[in-house]
C-alpha cells in the first residue's frame, strides 16, 4: 500500500486532483513522484518529510477560538427567538422581562458551552490513551551509518506517517491514510460508511 498525504493547509480542489492523478499513474511513475520505492523510505527521510509535512492528522476543532465555539451556541434558533422577543419587550416598555429574558438567553449559553468544553476535554483524554500504530517498510541507519537496500517493517505512530511511505495492511486493520494499493492478496473492504453495504467489498 503506498501512501499518499497532503498537507492541511492545501486547497481541497487541488487535493482531489492530486489525489485522481496518483490512482491513474503506474505503481513505478507514483514512487518516482513521491521519492519512494517499494522498500520504503529511510528514517532520515522520513523525518524530514514529517518535519515539512506535519503530522497525519485530521485538524481539530476543539482548537478554535473562544467565540468560534460561543457563536453557534448564540446562533441557534431559539436562541434568536429568545432575544427578539427580549428586543421587542423592551420597545413596548417592559423592561424588566427583556432583561429577564435575556439573562436566560446568556446563561443558557453559558451552560451549553461550559457542559461541550467538558465533554471535549474528556473526548480528548480518551483519545490521548489510544495510541495507533502502523506498520510500515522503512530503511532504518545501520551502525555504519549507511542504509540498507531492504527495508523491514517497522511500526510507528499513525501521526507520524509521511507521503511515499510503504504501508502495509492485514486483516481487520483501518486504512490510516489516502493510500494506493501496490500488491494485494483477498482484499476485501468495509465501504459500509460510503455505500450502506452491510458486508466486505472484494477488490480485485
């Protein structure tokens, strides 16, 4: 399985065609593309890769800014009816409700922020007691400091894969990342998410 990556920061149109490009070459033109070869890359290699890529990692929007998660909280439509029904109290002299209401309409907020950002909070220490590897081909440095022309499968962190990595899968393994089969041997997949299928696809 080859891997193919792209950083977060590209457009989505240029990653999908990027993406279609990759399946219609060869196995030997997508290595010449991505500086590979069928015994992987070398842990120097990798690392410098890692280290211009950034991790494999979908972004997170638990990181988003304070309003960014406080403005559809505010947004919601009951929300919006709540204050226009505070707005139009206040106009006709009541005063006192439009306050009442409003107050209602912050401290509810208020309550659904704070119950999400425990809930987040908590997702994330569960999924910091996860830790995902892969195996992978990789040419580790010899003693010598040289490279072998063989690689051996090795495995790492799921973050830590890079494009042009040789990937390989066995039964009951998840696809890690936007990949391109190379060999294969009873490939069957779980598209259940995509199609509905209840059952494994064979690919041929």
């Amino acid at each position: 399985v080859r891997h193919h990556r792209h950083p977060p920061s590209v457009d989505p149109v240029t990653v999908t065609r990027t993406l279609v490009e990759s399946a219609q070459l060869s196995v030997d033109a997508l290595l010449t593309r991505l500086q590979s070869s069928l015994e992987g890359l070398t842990n120097h290699e990798a690392a410098q890769r890692y280290q211009a890529q950034g991790a494999n990692s979908i972004a997170d929007s638990e990181h988003n800014g304070l309003w960014r998660r406080v403005l559809p909280i505010l947004a919601s439509p009951l929300s919006f009816l709540l204050l226009a029904l505070a707005v139009l109290n206040w106009f006709t002299g009541g005063h006192e409700g439009a306050v009442v209401i409003a107050a209602m309409v912050v401290l509810s907020s208020l309550f659904s922020f704070v119950q999400e950002f425990r809930s987040g909070r908590a997702a994330e220490a569960l999924r910091s007691l996860v830790h995902t590897k892969v195996s992978l081909r990789r040419r580790m440095r010899q003693e010598d400091g040289t490279f072998p022309a063989t690689g051996h499968p090795v495995h790492v962190p799921l973050a830590h894969i890079v494009p042009g990595d040789i990937v390989q899968l066995s039964a009951g393994n998840l696809v890690p990342a936007d990949v391109r089969v190379s060999a294969a041997k009873d490939l069957f997949v779980n598209e259940a998410a995509l199609t509905g299928e209840s059952l494994p696809v064979e690919k041929l």
